[in-house]
C-alpha cells in the first residue's frame, strides 16, 4: 500500500456518525483496488456541494471526491506494482506513482528520471557517471530490453525538461513516462525473479 499522507494518515478520523453517501465507482488511490464506497461525510461550501469523503471499503483510508469535477484525491496510481525491486528504488517508484496520484505531474517526471540513475549505479555502474553515461551503462549492459531504447530515452528527455527547463508537465504524457518506467522495472528485476512452473 503506497501511504500518500505520511506514516499514519488520517489515524483519528471517526467514521462513526458518518452518513451514507451516493456510491461512486472509483480506484483507491491507497490500496489499488476498485471500490465503490456509500460511507463518509458531504461538506458543503454554502448551500453548494463540494465534497464527500469516502472511506475506502477496502483500506479503510479517506477518498476525497470532488463533486464538482468528479476527481478523487488522491486519485489512481499510474503504473504497476513491481516486485523484487531493490530498497531505495522501491520507494522512489512508490513516491513517483504516489505524485502521479495527487496531480504533481511534473515531480513524478523528475524522479522517474532519477530512477533510471539509481537502476544504473545498482546494476554495477560506477556512481561517478554523467546521466548519459548511465543510460548508455543500461544500453550496453543489456538492461534495457530490444526496442526499450525508445522507453528510456523519453523518460530521460522528459525528466529533463522537468529538471532543467521551466516548464509543467502534463497527466498524459506522465502516464507514459511511468508505465515505460514499469516496463524497465518488470524487465530488469521482476521478470528475471519468476520462478517457471
């Protein structure tokens, strides 16, 4: 479960005087699953509607949906879980999906970007190297699957415009950026860990 609020978020909310709500099909932004919460509370600005906070039926973690523009917060994780991932690349792929999730589109481009790096220095590269150059380690080494060039190189270019040009980036090509990232992840950590039947 990727925690988008710090270590115990929302401990002491009270879901005991909460009220049934319109039930809203959504994907939980905490545990993944697809829910339709009915519990939780209706505030208002005014006589307006403005939001209900859901309480996930499955984590039991708050959903804000905005009725206004039929959002959650924070919404669906982009991107796959990915197992066997090494510690530190771990949370920096939870923290660039957790960033995805909350519309800090340009963030999660910067540390996908960042993730290539951490890949390349724990598959041997020396920690010395110019980011080019730990792309090019992951090319030569064979980290990158046939035809990935193209992956890689647009979650590099992408990460650097994020990091080096003023300039905000967008959901849909952020969406691109992590599932090509997810794709190198399977590929180079999960794929290689499947035990064959």
């Amino acid at each position: 479960m990727i925690n988008v609020f710090g270590k115990y978020p929302f401990k002491g909310i009270d879901y005991h005087n909460s009220t049934t709500l319109d039930s809203i099909p959504m994907v939980c932004g905490y545990c993944g699953n697809n829910v339709a919460p009915d519990r939780g509370y209706h505030i208002t600005a005014g006589k307006q509607p403005w939001l209900n906070v859901y309480k996930c039926p499955h984590c039991g973690y708050p959903i804000i949906y905005c009725v206004r523009n039929f959002e959650s917060l924070p919404g669906e994780l982009c991107g796959r879980s990915i197992k066997n991932l090494p510690e530190n690349i771990s949370a920096l792929y939870d923290e660039c999906r957790t960033n995805y999730s909350n519309k800090c589109y340009t963030s999660a481009q910067m540390i996908a970007r960042t993730i290539l790096m951490h890949i390349a220095i724990e598959q041997g590269a020396d920690e010395n190297l110019s980011f080019a150059k730990d792309v090019e380690y992951l090319d030569l080494k064979g980290y990158i699957p046939p035809n990935g060039k193209k992956w890689v190189d647009f979650i590099r270019t992408s990460g650097n415009q994020a990091n080096h040009e003023i300039i905000i980036k967008e959901k849909e090509e952020t969406e691109k950026v992590i599932s090509f990232l997810s794709m190198l992840l399977l590929f180079i950590y999960e794929l290689p860990n499947t035990e064959m039947n």
